[in-house]
C-alpha cells in the first residue's frame, strides 16, 4: 500500500529520467533489429552455405536476430510501463494535495499521516467564531477521498511491479519478448490469468473465488485484450469443462446470495467471451474451431455417471445468452447445430439429458433450464443483427426453425420442452422459451438492430436480405398461423410496427402512385394485403403484439401525415391543381389505411377476447402502458426514410423530421393506456367496437393537428374528412378479416 506520506511527498524527476532513457534504448535497440533482420538475417537466407556449416550458422543468425527483436519488444513494453506508471503516480499525487491544500477552507486539519481532523474542534469554538464548521460526515468524506487516490496509486504501483517481473523473467538467457502497450493492458493480461487460474478449479472453487471472478469479469467489461486472454487461457475444451463443472457442482436449491452470484457470473462470462470472439489473432480462430467441433461432445463431471453430462453445444448456448459474438462464429456454429440436430435424435436428446443433469441456466425463468441450445444460440442472434440476417436469409434454416414445412424438407424442428422431467414430442402449441428467442433472433434479422435496443432511423431502412425474411415471415404465418408460437406475438407486432411503411403500401388501393404516397429508402417488402390482413389478426390477438402494432401504426400515420403537410411537393401537389381536392385525397388515403390496420388488429383483439385466450380488455390496455420504452425510440425511426434527404419532388428533407409528432400521440396513448376501457366485456352489441374505432379517428385528428395544417382555415372539414377515412377504413378491416379468413374467425363486432 502506497502511504499518505510517500505519494504526497514523492519525488518523480527519477522516474521520468528512466522513462526517457527507456525511449532511448526503444530507438537504439530497433535500429539494431532493423540491421539484424535486413541485414545479418537476410544475407544468411540467401548465402550458399552447406554442409555442417549451413545446418549450425543459418539457424544461430536467424535466433540472434529474433532476440534483438524481443530485446526491443521487451524494452518498449518496460518503458510503457514506466511512463503509465508515471502519469499515474502524478495524477495522484496531484489529487492527493489539491485534497490537502482544500482542507483548512474547510475547517479540516490534515497530519502527516493521512489523518483528518477538525482545524478547530466544535468544543474550542468561541462566540466569536466564524470559521468553516464541518461534520464528522464531512471528515470522513475527506478520508474516503485521500483512501480512493491513494487505492489508485497502490493499483498502479503493483501491476506496474508485476509487469516488470513478467518481463524480466526467469531466463537468464533469452529476452521474454512480452509485449505491454500499456498499464491498462498489463493489468488486463494479469486480470485474466488470474481469472484462468480460478477457473481451473472448477467445481472446488469457493463462494467467494466465485464471486471474485465475477468481478474480475465485470471490471473488464469490454474490454477485448482481457477477454481474449481469458478465452484463449482457457481454451475452448477448458471453457467448456469449466462451466460444465460449474454448472454440476451447483444444483437445487441454493442460498439467494450464490444464486446471484452465479447468475452474474454467467452472464458477465458470456460478454466476455462475446467481446473475444472478434479477436482475429490466431488463437481465437483455433478456441472458435474448437468449441464448434467439441458441440457434439457430452462432458462428464461426474465420472460416477459414466455416460452422462451435459453436450458442448449445451454449455456453449448457455454463455451465448449476452453480448454480441462474432458475425461469422454465430453462423458457423449454428450450421454446425442444426446439421447435428437434423442428424441425430436431436431436439429430444436435449430435453432426455434432463432426466440425469439439471440446470444450465442460472435464474432463469420456468421452463428454460438451458438444456435447449437452440434459446441460448437464438439469443445470441438476437443480440447480433447482421448475424442474424445472415442466418435466416438461409431458407433451410428459416424453414426448419419456424416450422414451415416444404416437400423437399427437412421435416421442421420438434421444441423440446426444457424443465426437469423429460416430456417426449411436446406440445408446440403451449409457451416454450425457444420461441420467445426466436422471436428475438427473426426481430434483430429483420429490423438490423440488438432486440433489446430501440429502433433508430438508420434501422428502418432495410436491405434485401431484410426485407425478404421480412415477406417469408409474413406469407407463411398468414397461411400457417400457428406458427406464431406462444411468446413470438410481441417480436411479431415490433417488426411489424418498423415494416409500417410496406404494410401501408400493401393495404393501399391508389398502388400507382405508391412511392410518393409513402415514400422510403431501402428494400421493398412487397406484401400483399390478404397476407397482411390474416398475420396482423393473428398478431393482434396477443396484447403484446397488438401493442407494438397499434403503437407502430399511430407513429406512422403521424409521422406521414406531418410529412406530407410540411413537404405538399412531395405528392400532395401532383394530385391536382384544387389544393382543398389534393389534401382531401392524402388524408382519405392515410386515414383509411390507419383505420384498416386498426380495424384488423381489433378484430384480433375482439376474437381472442370472445373465445377467452386472454384474461381481459385489462390485458391490452396493460401491454400498451408497458411498451413505453420501446415506444419512445419507435418515434425517433421517422417513416422510413432513414437520415438521408428525400429526392422526391421539390426535394424534401426526411431529415428535417424531429418525430415531435409522433412522439407526442405515442406518449399519449401509452400514458393513457392504464385503464381498463372495456371493462374485460365483448362487443357483442358492437357499441364497445365503435369505441376502439372512436379512439383511432381520434388519434388520427390529433396527428392531423399536429402538423402545419391545424393553421388552414378549413381544418375543421379535413378533420371531419380523416374521421370518415378512418371510419371506411375501420369496416374495411374487419370485412377484409372475414374475407380473407373465410369464416375461420367471427368477430363479434360483425
């Protein structure tokens, strides 16, 4: 420990004189690597040597010309260290005396020891006192302030001493050749080995060498040298052995405290393993290859179980569940999982281990016990777009996980149910956790963005690839709708909110002047309306998923409407030169399309009310008050045109839309969603049903009024205008149901 003394009094001016000389030795060393290489080195490579002497003399030129290469690595790492040091010790130093420098103004005394004291103590002071009178509270600020710097200075003093003797090392004869860029990266690569040297304990480790991993862990978080240590230090067999061990040694009902500190512990693992996988160095791509081709591979902890543990695959999935790993990694190691699966007994398999080993997953949720590999593998899409596109673009991929089937295969995947006991060919109907991650994974593949990040505007421009999984999704669920599994609904509904735009142009009549009706950048889903009508019903039937669609349908419409009004040239003008006749078009067109998706998502909601699949109208209206979040970043996406300039007619700026329109209605529909509007009735008599399509005209009136049009002198009749769109819009959904349906739903709103 670096005392109150030392650090206030230190005297550096040798310190910085070393650091210079290293500078020095630095250049003079790598000139004489630059001669050893190119000179001494090379003429030996090209010489004619034979014989004794071509077998002894090119071998030593080639070692002495690496040791002077390691000299001048190892010098240049001594004087990083040093000079990080330094600033340290100085940056200290100096907080450390502004500290005792500011202590008399505050009626505090500093000793020579660190001790804090009052200048004048409460008990001396006179009437006629007037000076500072601090609190005991206040001493020991003080004190916590000066232990924290000095803290600081001592962690600099002994990573800098390890560092030193890493790079002296114990070979009197050879140069170590350890390269350290800096302090930090010295601390990172002793970090690591420690953490490497715990983990080697496995199942032996201590609740507190638990923890302390933990937090080695969590002090690193992303940082990529670290964690590329621990990954590597490990290996890939002995990253898969360690949390096997783990995960066998901690079963059952376990104090809180370590179930936290487990739960921690996987996690804060699973982003430090992410974060290393986008090292390219060559250790990295061998731990990548290793853990793949060890997926199929059991590890058994328990040599008194001698055919039983759980599969790499499993363990691996299980630290997969945070962070972003590599793009290319995630997409071998899924092709390397579904091969496996549709090879073997595989989905069963995973659950049948449940009979002998227990779970993977610490703290997770009922029914995900982690002995599915395919949710931790979903997640780790779902928290990596680009990788996630990039898998379910592969139609077999998307097939077999969604469950479409085709006749030339193969068959779609069997979920296994993931708990305790085995549950052969489970139900695909009930709520299974890979289904929620899958939403996840289909959510980031469509959209571009992390699933638990909000949409953007540089996220609603999407590619092909997007937009094509995006049209897969929507014709096979509108077809199939029990492939819209049980915890897939409000993913659905979030990706349907940022493809508005396609959905709009997909329901729209007036298909000829399309583009400049609503516009947008990036790739066309090209969706079409009886697809739409039955996927959104599907969709709307879940409260979350009627949410997301709800929430995205009002941002759009405000959104366009604002645009359209602000920028006429845009398409309002080339309508007609009546400009009461060219408004009067545009706000049909928008209000009559708000109030179709309404209209559809209602007739949604109204099924699944009359045939009980929900608790109650109670349902939805909670969902809407929750998605408050996510609602609030759905207002910043604008109406898909990203954040480039529109150059449509009169040139346009999309850029020039703040969302404060959007904003606003999204906010007043989520803070005004906590209520119980209908009182968990059905619309029978179809007087609740005009309620719902009350609420979307009035929405859409308020959107109207939030543009530059609330200014017009007939705004009064445009607004009478956009409740009629809405009105024939609203019917038009739900005849549209029953068409489209053919008699599948009735809706008690008929």
């Amino acid at each position: 420990m670096v005392a109150f003394d030392d650090l206030l009094h230190a005297r550096l001016g040798g310190m910085q004189d070393a650091v210079n000389d290293w500078s020095e030795t630095v250049k003079k060393l790598k000139t004489l690597q630059e001669k050893a290489e190119n000179g001494m080195q090379r003429k030996a490579e090209k010489a004619d040597w034979k014989g004794q002497n071509a077998g002894v003399t090119r071998p030593f030129i080639k070692k002495t010309a690496k040791e002077f290469g390691d000299a001048a690595k190892e010098a240049e790492s001594i004087r990083n260290i040093l000079r990080d040091a330094l600033a340290e010790f100085k940056a200290s130093k100096k907080k450390l005396a502004d500290i005792v420098d500011a202590a008399p103004g505050k009626g505090m005394r500093i000793g020579t020891d660190g001790s804090v004291s009052y200048l004048v103590h409460p008990d001396r002071r006179g009437k006629d006192y007037h000076g500072p009178e601090p609190k005991q509270a206040d001493l020991e600020k003080v004190s916590a302030e000066m232990k924290a710097v000095l803290d600081k200075a001592t962690e600099a003093d002994e990573v800098a001493s390890r560092a030193l003797i890493t790079l002296v090392g114990k070979d009197g004869n050879n140069f170590s050749g350890t390269d350290y860029h800096s302090l930090k990266d010295a601390k990172a690569i002793q970090d690591a080995k420690e953490f490497v040297a715990l983990s080697r304990k496995g199942a032996h480790a201590s609740p507190s060498e638990l923890a302390h991993a933990d937090q080695l862990l969590k002090e690193h978080t992303g940082d990529r040298l670290f964690a590329e240590k621990v990954a590597t230090g490990m290996g890939g067999k002995g990253t898969m052995t360690y949390w096997a061990a783990i995960v066998d040694s901690h079963q059952g009902n376990m104090p809180k405290k370590e179930l936290a500190t487990l739960k921690d512990l996987q996690k804060n693992l699973s982003l430090a393993l992410a974060e290393a996988t986008h090292s390219k160095s060559a250790q990295m791509q061998q731990w990548k290859k290793d853990v793949i081709e060890l997926g199929d591979q059991q590890f058994i902890t328990d040599r008194t179980k001698d055919t039983t543990g759980p599969f790499g695959f499993q363990i691996t999935s299980s630290l997969m569940r945070d962070g972003e790993f590599d793009r290319k990694f995630l997409n071998d190691y899924g092709d390397k999982l579904i091969s496996y699966e549709k090879n073997t007994n595989a989905p069963q398999l995973w659950s049948h281990g449940g009979q002998y080993y227990d779970a993977l997953n610490f703290g997770a949720a009922k029914n995900d016990s982690g002995k599915d590999p395919m949710t931790g593998f979903l997640e780790a899409l779902g928290h990596n777009p680009h990788a996630s596109t990039d898998f379910f673009h592969d139609k077999e991929h998307f097939n077999y996980l969604t469950g479409v089937e085709t006749k030339k295969g193969p068959e779609p995947r069997i979920w296994p149910q993931d708990s305790a006991s085995f549950v052969p060919s489970p139900d695909q109907k009930q709520e299974l956790p890979g289904f929620a991650s899958l939403g996840h994974a289909l959510e980031a593949a469509t959209t571009g963005h992390n699933y638990e990040d909000g949409p953007s505007a540089a996220t609603s421009v999407h590619s092909e690839e997007q937009a094509d999984i995006m049209k897969r999704l929507v014709t096979n669920m509108s077809k199939h709708p029990d492939l819209v599994r049980e915890g897939m609904a409000e993913s659905l509904g979030k990706i349907s909110a940022e493809y508005m735009s396609d959905i709009h142009r997909a329901i729209d009549p007036h298909q000829g002047d399309i583009d400049a009706l609503f516009p947008h950048k990036g790739a066309d889903a090209a969706l079409q309306e009886h697809d739409v009508t039955r996927f959104l019903h599907t969709i709307g039937q879940d409260p979350d998923g009627y949410a997301a669609v709800n929430l995205g349908q009002h941002q759009y419409t405000a959104g366009i409407l604002e645009y359209h009004m602000k920028h006429p040239d845009a398409y309002v003008n080339t309508l007609s030169p009546d400009h009461h006749e060219a408004l009067t078009q545009t706000i049909k067109s928008i209000g009559s399309d708000a109030g179709e998706i309404e209209g559809i998502i209602g007739s949604g909601r109204d099924y699944a009310l009359e045939h009980k699949l929900v608790e109650g109208d109670g349902s939805y209206n909670k969902a809407l008050g929750k998605a408050g979040t996510w609602a609030g970043s759905l207002a910043g996406i604008g109406i898909g045109l990203g954040t480039s300039a529109f150059s449509g007619p009169g040139g346009a700026i999309a850029s020039g839309l703040t969302g404060t329109a959007s904003g606003e209605i999204i906010n007043g529909i989520v803070q005004g969603a906590n209520r119980d509007r209908l009182d968990g009735q059905i619309y029978r008599d179809g007087r609740h049903w005009e309620v719902l399509k009350e609420d979307t005209a009035q929405t859409t009136r308020e959107s109207l009024a939030a543009t530059p049009l609330r200014h017009d002198p007939s705004f009064g009749l445009y607004k009478e205008i956009s409740d009629s769109a809405v009105d024939e819009g609203f019917r038009a959904g739900q005849s549209n149901v029953q068409k489209y349906l053919k008699g599948e739903v009735q809706s008690g709103g008929q």
